[in-house]
C-alpha cells in the first residue's frame, strides 16, 4: 500500500478585519485593522491508498479549510503536501483531473436541466472517451438505483436523490480520490444507509481513496475504523476508531423496568439519567467497571426489578465526551 | 429600523458620491456641447449645470421600487401570507418605501451637494434663487418622493401580473424616465411635447423641483404646479389601492 | 465542443423561464429605444454638435448598443464575478480541469440580451441608410473591427472589475463609471467631452476607438491622417492584454473562504 495523501506540518492563516464600533466610522473606511486566525496549526497526516478516512471535528475546527487544501482551493500558508505527487494549489489543472469533490450543500449540477445532462457536460469537462463514460454511467446507475432521476431536473428531485446524483456526477471520471463534505447531512435514515452503502462499494470496486467530513457517527461507525479528529486547528487524535470505542467501553447504559414505581431511585456508583413511573435509565461512573452480576445484585437489594438491559454508551455521546476532555 | 440599516452602507456611499459625481460631469459636458449651438431663453447654461446636480443629488428619488423582499415573494407566491394578516398591506408598503427612499436620498444628497457646491466655477452648483424658491423646491421634492413611491405600489401590482420584478420595474422607470425628463431634460423637447409632459405625473418627479430651484419656473407659476401634484398624488395613491386590493383578492381565491 | 455544451445547457435552462426572459429582453430593448429617442430630441432641438448629425450619433448608438449586448450576453461570468465568488460557484470551477477564464465563459450565458443587440445592428443599418457614406471594403473592415474590439474593450472592463473583487469581494459601484457611463459616453463622440473626460476614454479605457475615431474613418471626418482612425480598434484590442493579465493575477490571488 502507498501512501495517497501527504500532509506535512500544514498551516493556514487567514486575515481578518476587524469592525470597529468606535466614533471614527468614517476614517475605518480606509484604515482597518486586521487579526490573524490561524485555522490550521502543524496539521500533518498520510492516507494509504484505497482507505476510506472519517476526517472529523467540531464546528470551526478546520475541517472545510483542510478539504480546500486537499482539493487545491486554498494554498495553505506554510508546510508541504503532497497528494499523488502533485501539490494541489500549484499543479491544479493536472492534479484536479484525479479527484472528485462533493460540497455538502452546494450543487455542481444544473438547476432546471434534466440530470442527465448535466452529467454529458462532465463528460466533456473531464474529456471521458465516450466507451468509459458510458460504462461508468451504467455501473453509477445500477448501484445508485439512478435510473428514474435522469431525466429530471435537479430541482425536482428531494435532498436524497439529490445526493445521489451528486455523487454519481463526481465520479463519472472515476477519481482515484473522493472528498465528501458532509455527505449525509439531513438525509433521512433509509438514503443515508443507502449512500453509506454505496460509498463502501464505490471504494471497494473501484479502490478510489475516500475522505469524509461528518457530524453523524454512525457514519463513521458504518463506514470506517480510520479517523482523523481535529479541534481547534489542531490534529487531536489519528488512528482506529474502536480504539477510542474500548476506551469508553466500560461505560454502560442500563435500562430497568421495575415491578412498582418509585418516587426516588439511588443507587451507588451509578447515575440516574431517566427516571419516570417504574422506568429508570442509569449509567456507570466512569470509576467503575460495568458488572452485570454486581449490578443486578446491587439493584435487586434495594429494588423490586422486573426486567433490565445493557448497552453501551452511543458513539455520539463517546465523541462528546472526547470533545469535553479535550476542551474544545 | 431601515434608516439604520442605510447608514451603515457608508462605504458604499463614499463610491457613489463619486460615481454620481462622474455622471453629472457627463451631463454637464454634454449639455454644454449642445447648447453651444442654441440659446434656451430662461435657461442658462449655469442653470443647467445646478439642473443636472439637483438631479444626482436626489437621483434615488427618481427611481421606482419594489418594497424589500416583495420582488422575491411575489415571485416564488409567499406573498399570500402578508394578505392574511390584518394589516392595510398597501399603507405598510408605502410607508416601507417612502421611508427607505427618505433615508437613502439624504445619506446621498449631503455629501454630493457639498461636492457640487465646492467644484469650480464653471461647473459648479449655484444656490437656489431666493429663499421661496428653494422652500419651494423642498415642497416639490417631498411631492416628488411620495409620487415616486406611489407609482412604485403601481409596480407592485403590475409585478403580480408580469410575475417578474427587473422587467416590469425597468419598463416603469423608461417610461417615468423618457416621459419625466429624467432621460433628457423637459426644457429640450419641443414645445408641442412639452405642454402635453408638464402635465402628467412624471415630471413631477424630478423636473419641477429641479426647475424651481434654479428659478426657471417662478414661485407663482411653481404653485400652481405644486397643486397639480398634488391632485396626482392623490388619484396615483387611490389607483394603487384598488390594484393591489385587487392582486391580494385574485392571490386569495387561488389559494397562494 | 464543450462550450457547444454550455450554450446548449443554457438554452434548455432559458428556455424554463421563457416568459420571464421576454420580459427582460423587451425591458432592455424599451430602455434602449427610450436613450434613441433622448438622442433625437437633442438632435431635432439642437440640430447638431460640430460635425455630427443624428444619424451618425445613431450609427454610434447602435455599435455601442449591439457591442454591449453581445458582452453582456457572453461574458456574464465576468461581469457578476463578485456573485460567482459569494455563493461558491468559484469554488467548483477550480476543482475541474478546465481553464478557468473559458470555464467562467461557459458559467454564465444572458440571453436575454440578444434582442437588444438586434435592436443595436437595426439602428446601425438605419443609419447607413440615411447616411450616404460610399462603401469601399476598408470601410467595411473597419466597421467589423470596431464591433470586435468594441468587445474586447468592454470584456477587458469587466474583467478589471472582476480583478478588483477578488479583494473586495463586494462589488463596487464606481466600477459602474467605467462599465454603464462609458457606455453613456460613447453614445456621443467622446471628442465633444472636455479635455480629461475624452482623452480618459480614448487613452485610459480607449472607448473611443470603437465610438468616434474609426467612424471618423468612415465619414471621411477628422484632421489627423486616415490611417490612425482606421487602425484605432485595434489600439482597443491591446487594451485588453493588461486588463486580463491583472484578472489572471487576482484569480491567483483567490481564497475561498475556510468555511
């Protein structure tokens, strides 16, 4: 496996100016002042080829600005990158050839014209010889289930169809990478499995490199055990993601039914996070490790308990515990 | 809460001065070659150069409009939902427009009049006559500025007809422009044209104030002409009301 | 082709909203002959400003006309720059393959200004009518290049307004002296402007070259030898090369935004 992706110590500053609110609003129209944010701060990392990565991250945290980098958008302000030896921002006509962008809400799809075509302007955008567009086009079609949407406009079709034909447009040239910008972003449950699904198959048949930005976990959790996590500019956490799941893996949720209600229910070492008529949902305190033997005799001493299940915490709430220790 | 938000436009405003002050440069470049060859009695070639001015300074004036985000929601049909509440829509709209038109002219008409009082000779911006005249002139413009909004609620309703707002709004100002003398000035056209022009609503707009303020038309003569806006205003006003009771009846029935 | 394609793209696009662009188109045309008609008056009052008459003002009308619709309608992209960095759009152009100034081309195609520029070549030919001029093939040429450079001139304007808002990412309105008043100027011969209005728009933004001095070629006017006014289109023509050179230098200069 070679390495894809070369990020090296990437840093990007952007220049912002700043509005005073003081009484000489007339002289800050010709002086302003500017402060310097540095979204980026020494942001290194390597993809190997034909790995999905789930890069992700707080709101602000640079996500957006590392995507532009990868896709040659913005030119960073110091360090190196290298992606299948070219460097984005210099060789962009040559290196864009290779890759396929999909801009969480914005379109690269027409308005009023039927998808179809839209798809032949790619076509000729990315200079596809006719036998390989067609062929591409087909496959793209059967596993998006595409058929139907062709010869709509885009304006018709609903948030998941729409992001379907997105995706289908942004590989019709088959990139050897794909940046995905929050891919599943208010999709209902039923399309984000099938755009999850389809991603999986586009990397496993065609080995193209994906790069994902999200805040849903289950996608991560769907698709991939790589992660980049960055906060603050700053890469935080690089590596497998059920690492960081054992790590919170003690912790348990406890639902129990209880045989009558209660007005209070306590219990040592244990958290009440719910509790309503003769329901409660409890977790463990970190200190301690989650038994099922100690807690059912724990429980049943001072409760009458009918029935009770385990599970562990969700992968969201893992993320949000992260980023509290981490402060962000 | 809109002459707030205008004001904060400074910088814009800064780049409109001198883009207004290039326009009328222009005009005045131009008039002057032409009337190099005529003499316009009442109508000097200094009175031209303040006739011009006058015209950059309250060049917002001159302009119809729709009221903000009307365009849009007339177009996409959310404007259903503003005839449901109980308010009088065509007063709102009036009142939105007439004070967004206000606030604008006067962060323009300062700084530019300033300028064109200061420029040299030959091409600056004279004082009014006499102090009637320029009280006059006030009158006008104010007259002027209602006039303009209400041939902007006539817009409106012609916006819920043609359905698109750029086009139906720069038919209404060619016309208000070519018939008003905002194109080229009432005082050029021949006389036949001119006695059918002054009467009609147009040059109400921008010509009266204008000509009263560089006294080619005197206080007496002005007055009369103060009257007929007035008469105007009031039947523009009254035209707008039914049209748009109209449109928000139509816009009812079809159920948005 | 793949601007075949984009013109194709456009046209299914357009034609969606086919009521609406007749109106603009219409719109733009009563606002053209209403300027004509401003051009009359001054005439029938004034009859006429040194050498020039009505109908070679008209012929200059409808050059000016016609060369700015023909921009307007093809090179929209550049003209609503600031519109194409604000919601993104720039942004996917650079992730394709393509030059960026033919992919800025293709983003934008007006068509609602074609009936204007129809408009503009109809008020030419009625003023060739009414003028008498004896054609010679030079002539002919001349008048071709003024149209052609006309363009290149206002495509270079543009694209200095482009430039410009890459920085400012606002579009600024005193762009608009040298977008919509130069065009008011040139319905006139620049050379009834005073000093610094008229050598501004011949040597600055060389608007005369397609206005006053080729037809001063044509009309058989003027006092300078006849191969300047011939040859001045193509003085608009160079005018272009820093114009882009500056544009080509601030898409350098593009960031998008970090969000």
């Amino acid at each position: 496996m070679s390495k894809i992706i070369q990020f090296n110590k990437i840093c990007k500053d952007f220049k912002v100016s700043l509005k005073k609110s003081g009484k000489n609003k007339f002289l800050n129209l010709f002086k302003r002042e500017h402060k310097t944010i540095s979204a980026l701060k020494d942001v290194s990392f390597e993809v190997e080829e034909g790995d999905i990565v789930g890069y992700i991250g707080p709101n602000g945290a640079g996500k957006s600005t590392t995507i532009k980098i990868m896709s040659g958008i913005l030119n960073p302000t110091s360090g190196e990158c290298s992606i299948m030896g070219y460097t984005p921002w210099k060789d962009r006509k040559q290196y864009v050839k290779n890759i396929g962008v999909v801009f969480g809400q914005r379109s690269q799809l027409w308005w009023d014209v039927p998808i179809i075509d839209s798809f032949e302007l790619l076509k000729d955008i990315y200079k596809i010889p006719t036998d390989e567009y067609n062929e591409t086009l087909n496959e793209l079609i059967e596993t998006l289930n595409l058929k139907e949407l062709l010869n709509r406009p885009l304006r018709q079709l609903s948030l998941g169809q729409k992001m379907k034909c997105e995706l289908a447009g942004s590989l019709l040239h088959r990139p050897k990478i794909l940046f995905l910008d929050e891919p599943t972003i208010g999709l209902d449950a039923v399309t984000k499995l099938s755009v999850r699904e389809f991603v999986k198959t586009i990397n496993k048949k065609w080995n193209t490199t994906i790069i994902l930005t999200t805040h849903d976990m289950s996608d991560i959790d769907a698709l991939t055990n790589k992660i980049i996590l960055i906060g603050r500019g700053q890469i935080l956490y690089k590596g497998s993601f059920s690492a960081i799941k054992e790590k919170y893996d003690h912790i348990k949720q406890i639902e129990v039914e209880f045989a009558k209600p209660y007005d209070k229910i306590e219990l040592e070492g244990y958290e009440v996070l719910s509790h309503n008529h003769n329901f409660a949902t409890l977790k463990n305190k970190e200190e301690i490790n989650f038994h099922t033997k100690d807690f059912f005799n724990a429980i049943s001493k001072k409760y009458d308990v009918v029935d009770f299940s385990v599970e562990s915490i969700s992968v969201d709430e893992i993320l949000a515990k992260l980023y509290t220790e981490l402060k962000l | 809460m809109t002459f707030k938000g205008e004001l904060q436009y400074r910088a814009k405003a800064v780049s409109g001065v001198i883009t207004q002050v290039f326009w009328g440069l222009m005009y005045i470049y131009l008039y002057t070659a032409f009337m190099g060859g005529k003499i316009i009695e009442g109508f000097s070639i200094s009175q031209m150069i303040s006739y011009v001015w006058i015209g950059q300074a309250f060049f917002v004036l001159r302009f119809a409009d729709l009221p903000k985000n009307c365009a849009k929601e007339i177009e996409n049909g959310n404007v259903c939902y503003k005839f449901v509440r109980p308010v009088n829509l065509y007063n709102q709209w009036f009142a939105e427009h007439f004070g967004y038109k206000l606030s604008s002219t006067i962060i323009r008409c300062i700084p530019l009049s300033i300028v064109a009082f200061l420029l040299p000779k030959g091409i600056r911006l004279t004082l009014a006559t006499s102090f009637t005249s320029f009280a006059l002139f006030v009158i006008a413009l104010l007259l002027g500025a209602l006039i303009t909004s209400a041939i902007s609620m006539i817009s409106v309703f012609l916006t819920f007809k043609t359905l698109s707002a750029k086009g139906t709004l720069s038919i209404v100002n060619t016309v208000c422009g070519v018939l008003g003398g905002m194109y080229v000035p009432l005082i050029f056209m021949p006389q036949g044209v001119q006695n059918v022009l002054n009467y009609l609503p147009f040059r109400f707009i921008m010509d009266l104030p204008a000509r009263i303020y560089i006294g080619n038309i005197p206080p007496l003569e002005a007055l009369k002409f103060i009257a007929i806006a007035v008469a105007w205003l009031v039947a523009l006003i009254i035209i707008g009301k039914i049209l748009i009771n109209k449109a928000s009846k139509n816009t009812v029935i079809q159920g948005g | 082709m793949l601007y075949n394609k984009y013109v194709k793209m456009h046209t299914k696009s357009t034609m969606q909203y086919r009521s609406n662009v007749m109106m603009l188109s219409f719109s733009a045309c009563l606002i053209s002959i209403g300027e004509l008609l401003s051009i009359f008056v001054l005439f029938k009052n004034f009859k006429s400003v040194g050498y020039w008459g009505f109908y070679e003002t008209a012929l200059m009308f409808g050059i000016i006309t016609a060369v700015y619709s023909l921009t307007e309608c093809f090179a929209r992209g550049f003209d609503e720059f600031p519109s194409l960095i604000k919601n993104g759009d720039l942004d996917r152009l650079m992730v394709r393959p393509v030059n960026m100034v033919y992919q800025i081309f293709g983003s934008k195609i007006e068509f609602s200004k074609l009936l204007k520029a129809c408009l503009g070549i109809v008020v030419m030919i009625i003023a060739i009518i009414n003028l008498n001029i004896i054609w010679t093939f030079t002539k002919i040429l001349v008048l071709v290049m003024t149209v052609i450079c006309g363009c290149l001139v206002i495509w270079g304007v543009m694209l200095v307004g482009a430039g410009i808002s890459v920085f400012t990412i606002e579009n600024l309105e005193f762009i608009n002296i040298f977008t919509n008043g130069a065009k008011e100027i040139a319905y006139f011969p620049i050379n009834i402007y005073n000093k610094w209005l008229s050598r501004l728009f011949t040597f600055i933004i060389p608007v005369a070259c397609f206005n006053y001095l080729p037809l001063s070629y044509i009309m058989g006017y003027g006092s300078l030898p006849s191969v300047v006014y011939a040859l001045s289109p193509l003085f608009g023509a160079l005018f272009l090369i820093p114009c882009l050179l500056l544009f080509l230098w601030a898409l350098k200069r593009y960031q998008s935004s970090g969000t």
